[in-house]
C-alpha cells in the first residue's frame, strides 16, 4: 500500500505550512517508515534491530559500546536492542578477549537467518524508494540529505 502523496489539493489545505522544508522532511520520513513497517510486519525486527544485527555480521565480536555509536544510540537504548536479540537467540554476548570490561557482539546462526530475510525485506523497500527518483536524484538526494545529519 502506498503511502499518501501531497497533491495539489492536499498542499492547498496547508497553506503556508506547505513551504516549510521540515514539515515535507517529516512527511517523506512518515511514509518511508510506514512503507519499512508494512514490509517488515512478519519479520517483527524494528530498523535498530536490523541495524544492529547487520553492523553485528559485518563486524563480528564489536563490543555493545562500537554498536551503539556507530548506530548513534545511547548505552541504555543499545543494551536494550541486544537483550531483546539475544532473548530471540539471534545474538549473543561474550566478554571481550582484549578487554575484559566490554560485552563481544556475535550472530547466532539464527541471527544469520534473520538477516538475510531482512535484507531481502529491505532489497524491495529500496525498490519501492528508488523507484520514485532517477539514479541522478538519488544521488543528489543522498548529498543532501547527508548535510542534515552529518
């Protein structure tokens, strides 16, 4: 289900709000997210989740504190996405081998599965974004957008 557009008539109940770049920033990211939630509904991962359980393959034994900023998220917010994958057996933790204090990060084989039917979710929610834009716009879009969070 696609999610709504502004049309003509839908910016006209704006008015003046319709010229405000936050406004059409939270709108695109309402119905990017809707459209991430739909085609996630049967695996029940959240985007943090599968972010962290891909940073995870890609960087076996990445200690909690790495995960959570490379994904910009507090210490209690990281702890709490690595208890709730380790609950579903898809990651486990083990103390680090150079430093004892930090928790080692590992996919289980089931973390593995997960992944890679997430990824295959993702591949067509990127196909659905894509699909709006031409290569030259999603080119540009990502600049910019890389200005606003970098």
């Amino acid at each position: 289900m696609d999610a709504p557009t502004l049309t003509d008539d839908k910016a006209d109940e704006l008015g003046d709000l319709n010229d405000i770049l936050g406004l059409r920033i939270r709108l695109a990211h309402g119905a990017v997210y809707r459209h991430f939630a739909e085609t996630f509904v049967d695996l029940g991962l959240t985007q943090k989740q599968v972010s962290a359980l891909w940073l995870v393959n890609d960087n076996p034994g990445i200690s909690q504190i790495a995960l959570g900023g490379r994904l910009r998220m507090d210490r209690a917010t990281t702890m709490t996405i690595v208890n709730r994958l380790q609950e579903r057996a898809f990651m486990r933790r083990e103390r680090s081998t150079s430093d004892g204090r930090k928790q080692a990060l590992y996919l289980t084989d089931a973390g593995v599965a997960a992944l890679a039917e997430a990824k295959a979710a993702i591949a067509e929610h990127e196909a659905w974004l894509k699909g709006r834009f031409s290569a030259e716009e999603i080119e540009k879009l990502v600049e910019m957008l890389a200005r606003i969070h970098e």
